[in-house]
C-alpha cells in the first residue's frame, strides 16, 4: 500500500524582524532578488503540492515581493501574537486538508529543494513517520514536517512556539532525517548575518 503524500508548504512571513532594526529582512535583497522571494522559490522547486504564505506585518511589501509566484496568501492578523498564530492562520486556510505540511521559516534562503525531497519522502504515516525534522550532526533544523493528524493540537498552542509543543508531546512518532549540511541551522537575523551570507555566497 502507497501513501499519498499530499504535501503542502506554509511559508511563515508575518514577522517583523525586530532584531534586523529598522529593515524588515524578509526585504533584503539576495543575489538581485528580495530574501523572502529566494526562500518562496527554493521552497516552489520542490515536491510540494502547493504553498500558502503567511503574511502580516508589511503585508503589501511582502505580497509584491512574491508576484507572480504560484502561492496562496493569508494574511495574520494576530501576528504579534508569535509564531504559533501565523501557523495557526496558514493551516486554516489550506483545504482541502492536506496528508501533511512542510513549515518553512522565510528568513532561511539556504534550505534547498533537495532538503525538502528528503524530508518528504520520510513521512510514512503507516509506518508511524508522522513528524520529519532534519538533522546534522544530531543537531535539529528546519523545516519541519507535521502530519494531519496533529493539526487539532496544533490549534492548541500559543505563543511563539510553532509546532514544538506537539513534537515534544509526541516524540514516537518523530523522524529525524540526516541533511549533510549546516544549511538547515542558518537564517538570517541580524545585520551581520545578512552581511555575512550576501558576501560568502556571491
């Protein structure tokens, strides 16, 4: 018996990037392109069925960064309220429910289409794989994916915590899957991680 792996992707764009100061970093512009339109176009090349980006502060901005761009928008009005609305806000607005979502993080320009094959192609939930997070070197990254069954808790949650409530409530039906490379640790933040990224990888 197959899986139907029905992925989707919720691309998290409401923040407002307070430690970056005055520059809303989802903005900058890497390799001739805003940060956030690199990440939505790395996360596109993938195997994912369709992606829903979550906008909320400098709403517009972000909606004109990634025009022409195949994905859904929904907009956060709760934003300032963490993570976990923003998540909250993409999952409602994905029907039909799909077998499972990839939760990408849009200040994370490095993470590949490939990370994202290897992660979904470890979800199995008749096999108990209901939770694929990467790894390198023991070291957990992003994104992570979470499987249908744990959207209701998911609406549970507050605060800026995302998924990790339900990952630590259900830890039997982790995967980890291996990424040989740092990439999936490595978003940009500050100033001098811009800085640093945009000069290291011209």
């Amino acid at each position: 018996m197959t899986v139907d792996k029905d992925i989707h992707a919720v691309l998290l764009a409401a923040g407002r990037s307070k430690r970056m100061g005055r520059n809303n970093k989802l903005l900058l512009d890497v390799h001739g392109i805003p940060l956030v339109r690199k990440s939505a176009i790395n996360i596109l090349n993938s195997n994912v069925a369709s992606m829903t980006v979550v906008t909320g502060f400098d709403e517009d901005k972000i909606v004109d960064a990634l025009s022409g761009l195949n994905v859904n928008f929904v907009k956060n009005v709760n934003f300032r309220e963490g993570l976990s609305s923003s998540l909250k806000a993409g999952l409602a607005n994905i029907t039909p429910s799909p077998s499972a979502v990839i939760v990408c993080l849009a200040d994370m320009p490095k993470i590949q289409p490939e990370h994202i094959n290897r992660i979904i192609e470890n979800f199995d939930p008749l096999r108990g794989r209901e939770i694929c997070i990467p790894t390198n070197n023991g070291k957990r990254g992003n994104p992570v994916l979470i499987g249908s069954c744990f959207f209701p808790h998911i609406f549970e949650v507050s605060g800026d915590f995302g998924a990790k409530q339900v990952m630590k409530n259900h830890p039997e039906k982790i995967v980890e899957v291996e990424i040989e490379t740092s990439d999936i640790h490595f978003d940009i933040d500050t100033q001098d991680e811009y800085n640093n990224f945009t000069t290291s990888s011209l």
